[in-house]
C-alpha cells in the first residue's frame, strides 16, 4: 500500500473522496497591521470539520471566531497557513456557491418582498423566474414563513427576517451553512424557537454548519462539536465532542448530560480567559 506522505495524517486507510473534509483549516494565522504594533487575531489554528456536522465556534468577544468563519467563507484573507473548503481554495468554494452565510443582521433588501429577497441569488445564478420561485417558496416553507411572501422586511419581527436570511442562504442548496451569530439580537423565546428549527432542518438535511456564537447553552443544544477559543490572539484551545443525542428537543436542556456540557464549554472559557470568562 503506497499511502501518502503526510504526517497530519491517521495511520488508516485513506480516504475516498466522498468523505473529503468540507472545511480544513491547517496552521492558519491572520495578522492586521496597525500603527503601533500589528494585530494578531487568529494563531495558528487546526480545524478538520467533516461533511454533515454542527461545528460552533465560542469564546469571548474579539477572540477571532468571526475572523475564522469569514476566513472559510473568502471574506478575509490569512497572512499564512492553508485553508481548504470541500477541497478548494476558500476563493474556488465561493465562486463555486458551495456555502451559504448568513450573517449577524438579516442584510434584507427593505424595497424587495419576502419572497423577492429568498429568489434573488437564484436570479443572480441564472435560473429562471419560476423555478426561483418554487425554490424560493419551497425554502420559506422551511423557515414557517409561509403565507409571508408578500410581505416586506420591515413588517416582519428581528426573527422572522432572520428566518428570511436562512431561507435564501438554503436557497441554493449549499454544502456548507456559514452562520455568524444569527440569532444573538434576538430575545430568548424567539432565540429557543430558532434554534429549534435549526436543529430540525439540520436533522432533515444532514449539511455542514459552521455557527459562530457567544452563548453556551446554543453551542450545547446545536452542535455535534464545540471549539472553545482564547481571547485574542484567537486560538482553539479545546474541541468537546458533544455526548448529546443527534434528535433533540429544548427539553434537553434540563438533562444532567446537557448540564455537563455546559459545564465543560464554561471551564474551557473560563481556562482560556484566565481569572474571567467569556460565557454570554
């Protein structure tokens, strides 16, 4: 057997295509310069996320999480390092639609429709009118925003346009599910209900879910794995592997394993931001 030369590798077999990893990120460093000194926000991250998993990325405000998400996504150069999405460049992935971002504001356009703002990147994908809109209906549908499509953003609640953005992000079916901090505006029962649905959809769909966030109990109730970073220069400094179920429910929640979780992700936070923590 004439394995390849790689020492990052398993000693296992390897690897058929089909289970190539959708983002692997190897020795990625990102530096901004600045007057005074320049500004280290990632160092050095090793990140291997698989096909069909919840990855969440926590820690404490200005630790990089969002500098990482927006370094897969091609919103951000690395100053070194490799980063590598379903097998091409961060650049390739994006001109090839192979991910979906949905940001930390809803970023609707207010003088379109519900319906006009999910079929937009449809259009912009060269399909025709109609099967933009079946998608763009069929997607809504999957949000329980049906019988909102007329509607324009503005007349909807914080959460229903966020649900909006989730729905034209799935539009074109991405492999990959970029998520910065969707619902942290949120109030907490909206917030619950989100995360529900989220949960559901990724049970139905089984895509990969990158999902940047600052509460802990969202990372434990969503994630199949956590990455706990430091505060800056952003590093990871623990990976927890969730013990959860892959159904679940918000009654989760009140479980001594849900609780154990938590308490792992809250001890790693609290670890990498010496006698403080940044658990909200």
């Amino acid at each position: 057997m004439h394995a390849p030369d790689r020492p990052a590798a398993p000693p296992a077999t390897p690897a058929p295509a089909a289970t190539q990893a959708a983002v692997d990120v190897r020795r990625a460093s990102v530096v901004y310069p600045s007057a005074d000194a320049p500004v280290h926000a990632l160092s050095d991250i090793d990140l291997t996320i698989a096909q069909g998993e919840f990855v969440s990325l926590i820690g404490p405000s200005g630790c990089g999480k969002t500098t990482l998400l927006r370094v897969i996504a091609d919103l951000e150069p690395i100053t070194s390092g490799t980063v590598l999405v379903n097998g091409l460049t961060p650049h390739d992935a994006r001109l090839a639609r192979a991910y979906g971002y949905v940001f930390q504001a809803p970023a609707l356009f207010p003088w379109r429709t519900v319906l006009a703002n999910v079929m937009l990147p449809l259009q912009i994908q060269g399909r025709d009118k109609a099967a933009a809109e079946a998608i763009a209906r069929e997607q809504l549908g999957r949000v329980g925003l049906t019988g909102f499509e007329k509607k324009y953003p503005w007349q909807l609640s914080g959460g229903m346009q966020q649900r909006v953005s989730i729905a034209r992000a799935l539009g074109f079916e991405p492999k990959i599910l970029m998520m910065d901090e969707p619902f942290g505006a949120l109030d907490e029962i909206t917030r619950d209900g989100l995360n529900d649905q989220l949960q559901q959809l990724w049970q139905r769909e089984r895509r990969t879910v990158v999902f940047v966030t600052h509460s802990i109990a969202e990372a434990v109730y969503l994630s199949t794995r956590i990455v706990v970073m430091s505060p800056r220069p952003g590093r990871i400094l623990k990976i927890i592997d969730s013990t959860l179920p892959d159904a679940r429910t918000l009654d989760l929640r009140d479980t001594p394993e849900f609780m154990a979780l938590a308490h792992e992700v809250r001890e790693g936070l609290a670890d990498g931001h010496g006698a403080g923590h940044g658990g909200h």
